[in-house]
C-alpha cells in the first residue's frame, strides 16, 4: 500500500513523456507503459482505458500546479501577480515544455465532447481565474491595487496569457527551431526514444543559427531569425505587465519585476514538474 | 476551365463542414468527398493527400479573412479596431462556429510537425498582428490613437482575443450546451449527417435551459447556467475595449462600441463563411 502512491507517481511521469514525445492522440498504453517501465497489464488494471488515464494526469497536474500557487500564497500580490504572469512565459530552450503544452492543446480540443476531460479544464479555469481573483483582493485589501473589477480583470490576464502561449506554441518551427537537439519533434516511429527522463529545459542548442531560407523564415515580431527578439510568451507577459498590471497599481507601488516573477514560479529542479507545469 | 474556381469552393466548403462535424484527426478525405457531393477520386485528382487539402483549406480560410480584413481598410480607425475585437466574439448560438474553431485548434497543434500548416499559421499571426499595427498607424496618423507602440499592443491585442477564443471552445459544454439542436456534438459515427449546408448560427435553442445537474455546471463567471450571462470571448472584448483601447485613444476620443464593432465584421450572410470566419 506504501507502494501504491510512488507507482501511480511513476506512471504519471510516464504519461508526461508520452504526451511529450508522441502527443495526445498517437501516445498510446504501450508508449506510457514504455515511458515509465510498467507492464500495459498494469496500467490496465489501473485504468480502464486510456481516456481514463489521461484524465487522471490532468487532475495530477492540476493538483501540482494547485500546490504550487498554495505555496506562494503568502507573498506580496504584486509579486505574485508577477509570478504568475512569469509562469506562462516559455523561453526558446523550453522545447520540452512547448512539446508537452503541444499535446495538452490537443487534450483540451478534446474538451467539448468529453465530460471528463472538460470537467478537468473547466477545474482549471476556476483554478487560474481564482488565483488571479486572491492575488486581487488580497492586493486591494492590502492598498497595493486600485479598486478594480477582479473577476474581469482575471478573465482577461488569463486569456491574454493562455492565448499567447498557444501562439507560441503552435508557431514554433519545434524541430527546426531546436537545431540539433532532442528538439520539438515527436517520436513519431515506432522504435522506442531512449530514456530522456532527465530534465533538459536548460539545452544549449538554442543559439544554434536557424537554417531555413528567409523567405520560410517569419519576419513576424516574435519569431525572426534573429534570436535577441523575445518569445511571443515573453513580449506578450511584457506587455500585460505594462498595459495591464501597471493601470491596477495603487498611487506609488511599483512596477513588480518579471524576472523576478518568472523565478518566483520556477520550479525547485529535477523531476517531472520542470517541465510538467502547465495548467491544463 | 470556367467551372474550376466553383468546384474548388464547394470543395472546401465541404472540407468546413467534414472538419465541423468529424474534428479535424477524424474527417477522411471520403467524408470530405460527402459533404461536397464529390467523388473521393476528384478530391484525390486535386490533391494528394488529405494534408494538402487542409492545406489548401487554410489558404483558403485566410484569404477569406484578407478579403474582409481589406473591406474595412477605409473605416475609421476606431471603428476598425472594435470591428477587429467583435470578430472574435462567439455568442452561445453560434456552435457550429465553434465547433469549427475546435477542428481549426486540433488543426494548429500540427503547426510544429508540419511546415505547410505552419507556414499557413505564420501567415494568418502576420494578417491578425499587421492588422492591428496598420489600423493603429492609420489612427495616430489621424490623431485619434495616442503614439503607442503599435506591435507590442498587436500582440498583446491578438494574444487576448485568441486566448478567449480557445479558452471559450475547449470549455464548452458542447452538445450539452446546445440544448436539442444541431449542437456541438461531433457526429463520430458513419451515418452521414443530413445535409446541413444552411447556414443556422441563429440558432433559436439559445433559451432552452442547461439540464446538466448543479454540480456539473461550472460556477464560474462566464460559463454559469443562467444564461444573461456573458460568453467568455465576449466578457473578454469587453474587458479589452475598457482596458487596452480605451487607454489608447487620443483625448475627447469615444470608445467605440463593440455592439457597431461585432455588427461591422458579421458575414454578408449565406454560406460558408457566416461561419468560417475563422483567422487560423
């Protein structure tokens, strides 16, 4: 029985690299049994089928990231609003997390005709806009914010943070862009990846120069070949701190920092929540 | 050779009602051949896989969008810029617009494993981003927009509208939502659907009450069973005009009113693009 929590941990790590290597609807029991060196018999037994599965993971990661904000519920509100601006900016390297954001995105495509699976967003709807509602009021409360509409305020940071990060996303060039790495693209053969269960948010490859033509290459803001120009996430969570946050700021508070906010909300190293952030 | 531009539009007029009903992984170019009352050969002498259809379908959607877009290119900058904001507004009638948005999301997760799609996807960021910056150049230059950095509000613009977008379908309770019409449901089985080619997003089942149980229905602002209630797309183009336009405008200048903006941008009526409007 002291076992029981460690396997369904393992098997949850395995489900993360599936999603990550293969995406949402390719991954299959096999690759998750694979990933995390289980028998498919057992994850049977565990789990009825692979829907089952994967609404278990959503709900594992949900309860992470629930974890995560609980444990700075204490700091400062404009800090924490910072943070968790700063959670949704993925930085070039960050190929892993944009793979695995990838096949989330598939998931919640999924949502519309799929109770389970919407029941899990619609948690993590209330879980993002909630957290931004605390940070608000508490923030109020404290005279650090004006006065303002928290509950649209909320809707609107999310959105805005959310739609940035699916651009950026689903306009990464992923393999191409990662150069030689590990990269963006998904196993997609049938022969096995080997064991990446080390986190490697961290690759050097990215200052690698882009070799596709210029004509292929976006002139796009965010996306030029030039690497110096932020990501999408990063110029948008720029910009939502300016236009958004600064507006709320009570007379005299100031500005709270991204940098400081995207090391806020960094994960404490190793494991699966490097890179298993993600909301839904 | 005169025929050939209609027999393309009715194809890909079927492409948007196979993707609407079966989901993008799901609809065969057999069921695209149905919808369109063509041949699977026809399809296949135009195009060789089903991939390059799709691509041809985004092509097509986009150039849509760049013909509506160039429509307005002559308003008034203030109303140009609400016109884009209502754009993304999806009321609760409109599910079969949704459902097509949930294919066109499936669709974009292919971006990062797929040059031609992607290259579609940079194509449509650089219509929305260039949309937003030529609208606002156009009013600084008339001195109805204060001097603000044009691609930072773009993006930020784009990113808002979009996230609300995604965040609105994948949320949705579909079907259930629909109450008995039509609905959101995806018709996953082989019986071929009737004919739908009538465009219905006046959907009057609107009214009908949500039977979901209280505890299934999201408390939530935006997504809450009684139904006065905003959309989520629409909750956040409200918060958009009030919180990034409004602090844009030049002194004396009025706010210009989504309602003029949604009625601005709403298709001619008839046919596909009442409800394949979609940017990407």
């Amino acid at each position: 029985m002291s076992d029981e929590p460690s396997a369904a941990d393992e098997i949850m790590d395995g489900v993360y690299r599936a999603l990550r290597a293969h995406g949402y609807a390719d991954a299959t029991m096999q690759d998750i049994a694979d990933e995390c060196s289980k028998s498919k018999s057992l994850l049977h037994y565990h789990y009825d089928t692979k829907e089952d599965l994967l609404v278990a993971f959503l709900d594992h990661v949900i309860s992470d990231s629930e974890r995560r904000i609980a444990a700075h519920a204490d700091d400062p509100p404009a800090e924490r609003l910072a943070g968790f601006i700063g959670w949704f900016v993925f930085e070039r390297q960050a190929v892993d997390r944009e793979a695995f954001h990838i096949a989330l995105l598939e998931l919640r495509t999924q949502g519309p005709f799929n109770e389970p699976i919407r029941e899990q967003l619609v948690r993590s709807d209330r879980l993002l806009r909630g957290t931004v509602v605390d940070i608000l009021e508490s923030g109020i409360e404290a005279g650090v914010f004006r006065d303002v509409d928290v509950e649209e305020t909320a809707a609107l940071l999310v959105a805005t943070l959310d739609g940035a990060r699916t651009r950026q996303i689903t306009l990464s060039g992923g393999a191409d862009d990662a150069a030689d790495g590990e990269g963006f693209g998904r196993d997609r053969s049938d022969d096995s990846s080997p064991d990446d269960s080390s986190p490697d948010d961290s690759s050097p490859d990215d200052s690698s120069p882009d070799d596709s033509s210029p004509d292929d290459s976006p002139s796009g803001t965010f996306d030029a070949a030039d690497r110096p120009e932020p990501t999408y996430t990063r110029a948008v969570a720029e910009a939502t701190l300016r236009r958004i946050v600064d507006p709320l700021l009570a007379e005299g508070v100031e500005l709270p920092s991204l940098e400081v906010g995207i090391a806020e909300m960094a994960p404490e190293g190793g494991g699966r929540t490097e890179n298993g952030d993600a909301d839904e």
